[in-house]
C-alpha cells in the first residue's frame, strides 16, 4: 500500500469512522431515550383512558341497577303491559278512552325514568311469560326472543342471573343492531323475591368515548390513534372510525407483534408496521370483566414518523454538520496533506530511478518551505554522486585498460619465447623449409596480435590458433595432433584475442608432458542459451588429484597450479592464468575459464564467453 493510501485509509478510520459512528450512536440512543420516554407517557395515557371506560361502563350499569331495582319502575312497565300491549302507540288520538289517557301518563312516565341517562337508545324487556316491551328511540328494531336464546352470551347471561353482560359495537351484529351501539344484557329479577321476571335488553349510545379519546388523540401535535379490540380480535371502537367491525389481524401481523390475548394490565410496546407504516403499537387490557364486558384490550398506534420527527431534524443537522467537517477535512487533505504526500512519492520516485542508474533524475523545487530546500538538497546529491561516478568510471576504465595492457604484455614475450626456441631448434636441424613455414606462421600470428583492437571475429582467433598449432608441430612432430570443430555460424561472433591459443599450449607444454603415445587435442564450441562455450580437450597427464583439490577448496589460482620450468625458471601456466584474468576484467564475473581433469584422463577447459558482445563492453 503506497503512503498516499495509507494516509487516506488513517483518515478514513480515525475521523471519517468515528465521527460517522458517534453521530449514529447519538442520534439511535437518542431515539431510544425518546421512545422510552414516549412509552412511560403512553402507559400513564392508557391507564387514563381505561378509568375513563371503567367510570363510564360503571355509570351505564348503574343506571341499569337503578331501573331495574326501582319498584316504579318495575310497576310501570307491568301495568303498560297490562294496559294494552307491547309497544304503545304514543302518537295516536287522545279522546279515545280513559285507559288510554292513563297508558299514555304511565309511557310518559317509563320515559322520564329512562331519560335520565341521555345515552340509552332502546330498552327490550322479555318476560316470562312471552310477552315482550320496547321502548326505541331508533329505527333499529330489536331481536326476537327466539334469536336471542340462540345467540352464544346466552348462557352467560342466565348463569350470572342478574348481573350485566355486556357486548361491543361490532362485537356481535345481532344484538348492536345496524347503528352499532353498545348492547348490556341481564336477567330483569323480582325486587323482592329475586326471582327471575325475563331477560333486559337495553342498548347505549356512548357518545363519551368519542370526547375520551378525542381528548387524548389531539394533545399538542400528537397524532394517535386509539382501538379498542375485542376478545374474538374484532375491533370494537375505532376514534378514527376506520376499522371498526374490522379484525384486528387485518392491520397487525400479530406473529411478529404484540400479544394481544396475554396483554395484562402493564402497557406493552411494539414496533411494527401498521396499515404499512411502520409505528409504535401499545396494548394494554381493559380488565373490564368483573364489570360485564368482555376481554377487551385498549391499543394505541403512534406512527414513527412523528416518533422520529424531532430526531430526524437532529440527524439531519448531524447529517450536515459532518458533511461540511468532511468536506473542510477533504480540502485540507487536498491543499496540505496531498501536496506534501505527493512531494514524498515524487522524491521516492526519484530515489528509485536513480537507483537503478538515472543519474539525470531531478526533483522539480516549488515552493518556498522545507520541501524546496529538501528538493535543492536531493538534487545537489545526486549532482555529485553522478560527478563522483564519472570519475570512478574513468579511473576503473583507465585501471582495467592498464591490466589488459600489461597481461596482453605477460603474453607477447612469452609466446614470441617460445617461437622463436622452435625455429632455432629447426635451424639448428638444418630445416630450411620447416624454418621458412614457421617464419610465415609466425608473421601471420604476429599480424593478428598486433592489432589495436582488444576483440576480433572468432575466424580471425581461429585463424591464429592453426598458425600456432602448426608452429607447434614443426617443432614437437609426432608429439601430438589436433582437430578444431567451430559452427560455420559462429565465425563473426567477436571474441577477446589471444583466447584460445593460451589454452592449447597449456596442454602441449603441460599435458603431454612425458607422454609415451599420440597426443590429441580438440577444440569445439556451441550455443549455450546467450553465451558460446569453448572447450579445449586433451588426452595428457591430466592434473595430480591433490593440486586439484587445493585448487577447488583454496580457491587457488590457475597460474598457482603450474610450477616452474626447471630449464627457463618461467611459470608455464601463465598465459592460462592472464586468460581467465582478461575474461573475467573484461566481460564480467559470470565468464572465464573452466577445469576438468583427473590423473591419467587428460583435460577439459570450458571458455564462457556472450554471444553478442561489443568491441570494449563488457
């Protein structure tokens, strides 16, 4: 990873991150603080409510007590029976009879009794004996006798045997009629004797829930929605008279919900989607029952979007606070911290390409603060370490040039040595023939050693090492032969002079030292990968095993291995030595000379040189 990266990735992870989870930290623990809050107040609002629903069922069953424990009462609609019917015909002619002077007092009696709770709409009595008395102040007409002992509270209402029972709007459509009132159901009982006189129907308009929870729904800004929802899940009253008679599974998935049937007397709060917003949802139960009604449960909706309306104005102001620390983050990223990570990759660039040997690599200087005078100091650096380079190159050039020069030297007196020792001997021998081929040879070895050139063709180097051998043979006849097998190919490939012919007098003046059979020497060479190999093979002595190791394991020099000659006093190995020194000074480390030999098995010098190599390179 580049520092560029390094820095934007710290950046990112030590402002960017923290600040970003500090803001969402805050604000969802915020949120939860909100909620928490919202929920105590919700249950101090459901338990006001549900007062209020006990005071009013509790004043409804009152009244009823009342009517139906007054003995006037009782009386009147006794004689209104007696008197003529069930359902007196209140609006018709009044100078019939008497007795229809004296009904029409008793139903205006019954009717002040009745009317002095405003929210009765209907009261059904139905004796025992059959008959049945109603007084309606709606359309709705009430349900037969037959259709009431068939409904399902029936027994309910004989084995409480007096006391109310009581069913919700949409609870049962039978008995809440078309307009949906609230229905109390109760055995009528003798005052005295508490016996059984029918069964007491009686039907309320409550028009107080509506200002209930008119009351609670519209505090401030708060927008709620209040339910209230039976045991069988039918929604009994709704404040925004939506759902009513609807199932409360319609709008709640009750599996990922609240419970609704376990719900106690403790507020219970869920977040879940609710006509598909997603709301907070409270229950609590109603605990109506020692009262008559049912199991009801009191549910309030508040949706989240008003939950959250406060939160989302501090997290949009989060939102935007971090936005512009951001953005004043990223325009001091840019202005200083870019700028002085990219002077450190441009320098560090500038390090690399001269590490790898540009020494004209500059950095620019901009600016006036440390990184100028960092950029002057770099460049004046290199400005000498190229300077001091140069000079360093020049005296090696001239060192090296030197050591050629005086190898190239060592080689000259000691070949034309012992040139000159094998024309004398032919001389003296009186072979004037012999004489004047090796004065030719000679001259033609001297041509080509003479030359200023430190390398020339491979042909040419062959050329000089036949006039050699056949030097060599005018001088040791019937001492040794020898074969030369060069690729065609390889004949304008440069090589250092003065190569090959070394090696071969190597084994003339050494190998076949003593030697009491035909000696033979071969010289070959091929492609290996880029570099040309020569091998120069002998059938001679070969090499002592113990001058062989010391030479593997000393790191002994060719020329060390050689000892002098006993006639001259001269190192003979030392043109072998000069050649592995002039290889290795002038192409490099990785070339020079090769030896393989064993006692008795002749030797074997590889010469590595490269394949395309240019007068002077290395």
């Amino acid at each position: 990873m580049s520092l560029s990266q390094r820095i934007f990735a710290a950046f990112f992870a030590f402002i960017i991150v923290p600040l970003f989870v500090l803001g969402s930290v805050s604000y969802f623990l915020f949120q939860k603080a909100a909620q928490e809050k919202y929920a105590e107040q919700t249950e101090l609002t459901l338990k006001a409510i549900g007062r209020n629903i006990n005071n009013m069922i509790k004043e409804a069953n009152y009244f009823s007590d009342f009517w139906v424990t007054t003995q006037d009462s009782v009386e009147s609609v006794e004689q209104s029976i007696e008197s003529g019917g069930a359902q007196p015909d209140v609006g018709g002619d009044a100078s019939r009879s008497p007795d229809y002077v004296q009904l029409l007092e008793k139903e205006r009696l019954r009717q002040r009794v009745l009317l002095t709770y405003p929210g009765i709409k209907s009261v059904t009595l139905y004796r025992n004996d059959n008959q049945q008395i109603s007084v309606n102040f709606t359309k709705d007409m009430p349900i037969t006798r037959t259709q009431l002992e068939s409904n399902s509270i029936f027994p309910e209402v004989l084995r409480k045997n007096g006391a109310p029972v009581w069913i919700g709007p949409n609870e049962d459509p039978m008995l809440s009629a078309e307009h949906n009132v609230f229905t109390q159901v109760r055995v009528l009982l003798e005052v005295d004797s508490l016996e059984s006189k029918g069964i007491l129907v009686t039907r309320f308009q409550m028009n107080e829930l509506d200002r209930i929870f008119s009351f609670y729904g519209k505090q401030g800004k708060l927008d709620r929605r209040f339910l209230i929802v039976a045991g069988n899940g039918k929604i009994v009253f709704d404040n925004a008279a939506q759902a009513e008679g609807k199932t409360i599974s319609d709008y709640v998935d009750l599996d990922k919900g609240i419970d609704l049937k376990n719900a106690g007397s403790a507020a219970r709060s869920k977040t879940i989607a609710f006509e598909g917003r997603k709301s907070l949802v409270t229950a609590q139960n109603l605990q109506l029952q020692r009262l008559g009604v049912g199991d009801w449960k009191l549910v309030m909706v508040t949706s989240l979007q008003y939950l959250n309306g406060d939160m989302t104005d501090v997290l949009r102001w989060m939102v935007v606070i971090t936005g512009m620390s951001l953005v004043l983050a990223l325009i001091f990223n840019l202005m200083f911290v870019r700028r002085t990570v990219t002077f450190i990759v441009r320098v560090v660039r500038a390090m690399r390409q001269v590490e790898r040997g540009d020494l004209s690599t500059r950095v620019p200087v901009v600016g006036k603060d440390e990184t100028s005078t960092l950029s002057r100091g770099f460049n004046s650096l290199v400005e000498r370490v190229s300077e001091l380079l140069d000079d360093v190159k020049q005296e090696q050039s001239r060192k090296r040039k030197a050591e050629m020069m005086l190898l190239q030297a060592q080689i000259k007196p000691h070949f034309l040595f012992n040139a000159l020792e094998s024309i004398n001997i032919l001389a003296v021998q009186n072979e004037g023939r012999k004489v004047s081929k090796m004065v030719q040879r000679l001259a033609n070895i001297f041509r080509i050693s003479i030359q200023q050139k430190e390398e020339i063709t491979i042909e040419q180097e062959l050329e000089h090492l036949r006039s050699y051998l056949e030097i060599q043979k005018y001088r040791f006849e019937d001492l040794f032969e020898y074969t030369i097998d060069v690729p065609r190919e390889l004949m304008d490939t440069p090589i250092l002079k003065l190569t090959l012919q070394p090696l071969v007098e190597n084994s003339i003046q050494h190998g076949f030292e003593g030697i009491g059979y035909m000696g033979k020497i071969h010289v070959s060479a091929r492609e290996e990968g880029h570099d040309i190999a020569f091998y120069v093979e002998d059938n001679g002595i070969g090499i002592p095993e113990e001058q062989l190791a010391r030479f593997v394991s000393r790191g002994m020099t060719l020329q060390e291995m050689y000892e002098e000659s006993p006639e001259t006093g001269e190192r003979r190995g030392l043109g072998v030595g000069n050649v592995a020194d002039r290889l290795r000074i002038h192409y490099g480390s990785p070339y020079g000379l090769t030896l393989c030999s064993a006692p008795g098995q002749g030797t074997v010098i590889k010469c590595l040189i490269p394949q395309h190599s240019a007068d002077g390179g290395e």
